[in-house]
C-alpha cells in the first residue's frame, strides 16, 4: 500500500490571473509562508519522500516540505500544469468566458473541448495518470507528499477514484491552495482518506480563509 498526498502548490505572487503551463510565477509572501506552515505539519506523518511538478511555484512549495522531513525531493516533469494558451496571463473570470465554458462542456461529457491552443480534459487524463502511477511505482509501501498543480489535482481526483469523473467537477469542490487529498494505491486501484482538505496551521494563516481562486484558476 502507498500513501500519497497530492497537494496543490501555494499561493502565487500573481493569485488572480491564469497561470498555465506558459507561466513559471513563484511564490507570494504568503505562499512561501504557507509552504512553511505546510512542512511543519507533514513532518511527523512519516513522509518518505516529496514529489513535485518542475514549476518553480510546485518546487518552491514541495522544497520545505522535503526539508522539514528530511527526505528527497525529485521532479515528475509530466505533472506540470494545463497547457492554456492565449488564457495565460489573462485574468479569470467565475461567471463567464473560457474556462467556465470549459468545464461546462467537460461536465456535459464533451471531455475532448479545448480552446485554442489548451489541453482538453482527454489531454490531461493522457498525461497525468501515467505521471501519478510512475510515482506510485517508484515508491511501494512509501509515504509520499506529490505537489502539483490546481486543475492537475481535479483531473487526477477525477480519473483516479471510483465513481468520480469529469461529471461532477464542480460537485468536487474547490481546490484551495496547499488543500491536500490524502490517497491510496493498492494493488486493486485507488481510494481516498479525505479530499481536498486545508491542513489547519495553513488555514490559519488566513483565518480559515482559502487564498488562490480555486477551480476556476489556472495555478
């Protein structure tokens, strides 16, 4: 059996734009400090090693959670965030335009929608499943903290656990920065502990209040 926490990054210096996979923004001063709070509450979870996407917003989170618990951290290059083209850099919008469409029609099951120059649902699903089950594989029995991206975590919570899928990606809810999903690999598939939760010391950084924009954003 192998524990993974799949986390989304911290917040980022630019929280209220898209960020796509053409953007390699770093932290915020509250993201570096929430990446700090973080490490302090994995290091006595018996973390045997940190995985992250090679984003600088991923690795500068993942870092001192590897530190504070004194175990590796190496890079799953394919776990970086959603290709989205001309979106990136835009500023993003809850009620209308691209992305909202987007999941629009991925929850209508037309999981092969793109815009221009973006990876459609099926794009992702490709890509991310292998990169979570490689680092399943390289670490049987082992405790792992994996931190990528806010669409990526959807997409894998998505596809990886039973009676999940595109259909219910709102119904999911919103992944929060550093919310963490605790899961599970066995030889039989994938469950889950607990879904999309804010670890408390982080949480308390903001009085419970979750920065970032969630499941609408491009983090």
């Amino acid at each position: 059996m192998t524990t993974i926490w799949l986390a989304r990054h911290a917040e980022t210096s630019a929280p209220t734009v898209f960020h796509g996979a053409e953007s390699d923004i770093g932290l915020s001063e509250l993201g570096r400090r929430q990446a700090a709070a973080a490490a302090g509450w994995f290091a006595p979870l018996g973390v045997t090693a940190v995985v992250s996407s090679g984003m600088l917003r991923a690795r500068d989170t993942a870092a001192p959670v590897a530190a504070a618990s004194g175990v590796p951290h190496s890079i799953e290059p394919h776990l970086h965030e959603r290709r989205v083209g001309a979106m990136s850099g835009t500023s993003f919008s809850s009620e209308d335009g691209p992305w909202p469409q987007t999941i629009d029609r991925w929850e209508a099951g037309d999981t092969a929608f793109s815009t221009p120059g973006a990876e459609s649902f099926d794009d992702l699903r490709r890509r991310l499943v292998p990169a979570i089950e490689r680092v399943a594989a390289a670490h049987p029995g082992g405790r792992v903290v994996v931190v990528a991206h806010g669409v990526v975590c959807k997409v894998l919570l998505l596809c990886l656990l039973p009676g999940h899928g595109p259909g219910v990606w709102k119904q999911l809810g919103r992944v929060a920065n550093l919310s963490v999903s605790e899961l599970t690999r066995t030889g039989e598939g994938w469950s889950a502990a607990g879904l999309l939760q804010v670890p408390p010391p982080v949480a308390a950084l903001t009085d419970g209040a979750p920065t970032g924009v969630g499941e609408k954003s491009q983090g």
